[in-house]
C-alpha cells in the first residue's frame, strides 16, 4: 500500500492508485482489540472502528467510549483526513492564516481546520465562518473525502456511475456541488445506499458511517497497488542548461492475469512548475503548473492488450530542454501512467505514479 513519509524516497514507488504519506508497513485489519464499550463484537461497524482506531485515523470521544451512533461533525471530519495524510500528530500546528472567525489559534483543531482549508478539502460555510461543531451530511463527508483523493493523491475522477447509483430514486436530491463526489464513491464502493434505493444524501454522518467509508477508502486505494508498476531512469542526470534529458520509462503489468488497457496518451513526464512551453507537455495538470494547455492534438482511445508479466517501455528524449529549458538547479522528474482498465462491463480510471529522479542543471 502506500509510504508514510514517501517523501526524499528516489528508489522504485510502485503503487497504483497511491497516496502520498501512508507507510509501506500494512495496515493494522481486524480482528483487533478495542477499548470502547460501546462498540460490542458482532457490530456491523466493529471492524471499521478496528481500522480507524489502530491506524490512528480517528480516536474515541472518551477513554472507553466510541459513540458511533453520534454525528460527525466537521471538525472530526477535519481532523480524520489530515490524519490520512500526517497520521496522528501530536501538538500539530500549522503557520498558514486562519481565515475564520469562529476558529480560534488555541483551539486543539485549528491546524486541521487550516490545514484542510488550504488544500481545498473543507471549505467554510461562509467567507469568514467554518461552523466547526456542525454536524456533516452524507454528501458533504463524501465530498471532503472526494476532495481529499482528488487534491492529496493520485486518484482520479473516471467519471463513472454503478448500476447501484442509477437504482437510488433520491439521487435527484443530491447537491450538484456533491454531485460527481458522492457519485465516484457509490462507483468504488466507498458510500453505499441508506437502502436498496436510497443514498440519503442530505442525512448526518454518524461517526460509525465515517469509520466505514474511511476503511473502504484506504483499501479500495490499495486494491491494485502490486497490479503495475512503473520505473524511470535517466541516462544522465547533470547536463549544461538546454541539453535535454533522456528518461527511459518502463510500465509492468504485474497483476499476474492479462489486461487489457485503453489511453490516449499513457506516460506523462512530471517536473514541478516547470514548463517547456508556456503549455507543455511535463506538466499536465494544475498540481505541477498554472495554467497549462496541451501542445498538440489528443488521439482517441485505443484499447492494448496488456499480458500478465509483460512490459511496455520507451524513451522520452530532450526533457529539459525545448524553448523554456530547466534553469540551473536541483529538479525533480517523475512519470504517471494514466489509463483505463477495463473489468468486465465496466472500465476503472488507473494513475500509476513513478519513483523519483533527482535532476540537476548547471
């Protein structure tokens, strides 16, 4: 699954779907010990409390008390996700402007309010008010959970509905803000209906539903993290400014079962706030550079056979270079692969991320 402290590692990061911060030790599963006498063996949400608790992603209302039938509220909800990234922190801060008045800098969730503010994942109920002690309906805790795969990880949005989706007659009352969110968490699994045909949208989170789409999150994003694996090299990692570099790309498919893939353009090359044209192509999302456009047309889709233990590789040439060359300095370089899987009657939107190179210019 995915690294805690992924960070400075430039050796092989093999994971599908991954997220940046989660350590390469599993994650503790069930059946585990609790401390909670609220939370009986047998309970339909013991072992997503399990989960949550032993990976320190949420923690008890009281010594001995769980309280999963209680609201989530929004600061919980901040705090559960800033965990998913950092774990549990002790005296966490964070130095960047609160811009809510009904959020004090001594208040124990302040760094989680900032913190999630800033990475676009909970936003205010009004410019000026987080509305902490507030109670969170089912689509908002689906689309802070959104949000966080969307901004903090390599996840995307394949724009796909379950059959299950089209079966909830209250999915008409859903927000069109949690429209797409709640949608791509019913797609993977992650928030089931209330009933066989209701999502219950507008309903409150209880804390024991919070545990349970927290779980199904952390392992649907793991559920293909062996399946391929991408690696990059560079013939020459120092070059005068303007020489190009040239990377050698290789994706795996290491699911052990043939595949069958479909992409326009599958390998993208990644260089933080660089890019070679004002417009270019190593950087392809607003994650790397402002404003970005593609230079060139994209093909249609096109399916490729992929057989189990099989490679496909190529060679990026004059990386680096180009109108806009690197300037002198210490870059970063690294490679998604993004397609499609297809499963059966459906097909699964697959971001595999690269380990890192360190580049430098002189």
């Amino acid at each position: 699954m995915k690294t805690r402290n992924k960070r400075g590692i430039c050796i092989l990061l093999a994971l599908c779907m991954v997220f940046s911060g989660l350590s390469a030790v599993a994650f503790a599963e069930s059946p585990q010990t609790l401390p909670f006498s609220d939370v009986p063996q047998g309970a339909w949400h013991r072992s997503a409390v399990e989960f949550v608790y032993h990976n320190n992603m949420m923690q008890g209302t009281s010594p001995t008390t769980f309280e999963p039938d209680a609201n989530m509220s929004r600061i919980m909800a901040a705090a559960t996700l800033f965990r998913l990234e950092h774990g549990r922190i002790a005296g966490a801060e964070d130095a960047r402007e609160n811009l809510f008045h009904d959020v004090s800098a001594s208040d124990w969730f302040a760094p989680y309010v900032t913190w999630a503010f800033n990475h676009s994942i909970v936003f205010g109920t009004s410019p000026t008010r987080f509305h902490p002690h507030g109670d969170v309906t089912r689509q908002e805790f689906a689309t802070m959970v959104y949000r966080y795969a969307m901004n903090m990880t390599d996840l995307r949005d394949g724009n796909t509905s379950s059959g299950q989706w089209l079966q909830f007659a209250d999915r008409g009352r859903v927000a069109t803000w949690a429209y797409n969110a709640l949608r791509w968490m019913n797609f993977h699994a992650i928030v089931t209906g209330s009933t066989a045909t209701t999502i219950n949208p507008t309903g409150a989170t209880t804390r024991a539903e919070a545990a349970m789409m927290i779980m199904r999150f952390m392992r649907e994003s793991e559920r293909l993290s062996a399946d391929f694996v991408l690696t990059i090299s560079v013939e020459e990692a120092t070059l005068p400014q303007g020489e190009g570099f040239r990377a050698n790309v290789t994706l795996k498919n290491n699911s052990g079962a043939d595949q069958t893939i479909v992409y326009s353009i599958l390998f993208w090359s990644h260089i933080p706030n660089w890019n070679p044209f004002g417009c270019g192509y190593a950087c392809t999302s607003s994650r790397y550079c402002e404003n970005p456009i593609a230079p060139f047309e994209m093909p249609e889709p096109r399916p490729r056979f992929f057989p189990a233990d099989d490679t496909i590789q190529t060679v990026w040439s004059h990386l680096g270079g180009g109108i806009n060359p690197l300037p002198p300095g210490t870059h970063e370089l690294r490679f998604t692969a993004d397609f499609h899987l297809r499963l059966q009657d459906t097909s699964l939107p697959i971001r595999v991320t690269s380990n890192t190179i360190i580049l430098t210019v002189q």
